[in-house]
C-alpha cells in the first residue's frame, strides 16, 4: 500500500528522482569516470574504469530490479526494439560521444563537478533531445522498426527463467570483473 501511494504522489516521485540523480552523479565522481582522462582512456582502451563501474553497475541494478519485481514493488515496461532503432541510436550517442567525450551520465556529473566543457555538452545534450523530439513524429519509421528485434527481454528470447539469467549472468560479470583486476586492467 504505501509504495502504491508513493507511485501516486508526484512531488515524491519528482524528489526520488532528484535524490537517485544526485546519488548517481556522486558515485561517477567518486568513481573517477567523470574524468576527462578517464573517458579518453576508455575510448583508447587503456583505462577500463568506466567499464568496471559499468558492469558493477549493472549486478546491482539487475538483482535489484529483480529483487523488487519478485517482492512486487516493482514491475517492468519493456518495449519492442529493433536493429534499425538501435544502430541509429547507436550512431547518434557515439558521435556526440566522440565528439564530446562523455556519456550523457558522465557528462552530468562533470557538469555537477564544474566542468565548463561538460556543461556545454549538456546544453548540446538539451537541444539536441528536443530536435529530435521535435521531429519524431515526421521520421521515417521504417528505417527504425527494420530487423525487430525476436523477443522484449533477454530470458524471454533465450527461453530461460529470469532468476536463471540473473544468476548465470552476475556470475558471469563478477568473473570478468575479477579477471580485470587479476590483470591489473
């Protein structure tokens, strides 16, 4: 009942969100990933940081989201993807990757830090989410509905239990997160 009235509340909903972004941005600075030196590196494969964050990252999201859907708390709205959508969406993010140096979460948390070119970015960042929300509804669907994708979820396409895939899949990165560190990368 009371996470029913929390859903409902939308100044509750507006101060989590808040308050999860704040966390967020703290854990990359303390994380060093909102770096410039640090993306660079990545991108030149030499500091894998951002992808030892990542990937603990994700073990803590995806047990998590499951915990929370298991309890009932929680519940998820996946949606429909495809090749198309992601290869474009894909070209997009990488070349204002490239370009700028950060992901839009790193950007803003430099932005949060102080960084003046992170703060461009995420004005950049702005307008560029509003022109294409802006010209969504005259784009050509059908080059971002080709190649849809077989299945919403990973356990759904692989015909495997979600618990399954969890577990098979935090092992699996907790393996390659202690090999990272076994080869001092």
């Amino acid at each position: 009942m009371a996470f029913e009235n929390l859903r409902s509340n939308a100044r509750a909903q507006i101060l989590l969100g808040l308050l999860s972004g704040i966390v967020f941005g703290f854990l990359l600075q303390k994380g060093g990933v909102t770096e410039y030196e640090v993306i660079l590196g990545q991108l030149l494969l030499t500091d894998f940081t951002v992808v030892k964050i990542m990937l603990s990252a994700i073990i803590v999201g995806m047990i998590g989201v499951f915990l929370m859907k298991w309890a009932g708390i929680a519940s998820l709205h996946t949606r429909a993807g495809s090749i198309g959508a992601t290869v474009i969406g894909g070209l997009i993010f990488g070349a204002g990757f490239a370009v700028l140096g950060y992901c839009p979460g790193t950007a803003a948390g430099a932005f949060g830090s102080g960084a003046l070119d992170a703060a461009i970015g995420m004005i950049g960042i702005a307008i560029g989410a509003g022109i294409f929300a802006r010209l969504y509804p005259s784009l050509d669907r059908s080059i971002l509905n080709r190649g849809p994708f077989p299945a919403e979820t990973i356990p759904e396409l692989i015909g495997m239990r979600q618990g399954s895939v969890v577990i098979v899949v935090a092992v699996l990165i907790a393996c390659l997160l202690y090999f990272f560190e076994v080869l001092g990368i």
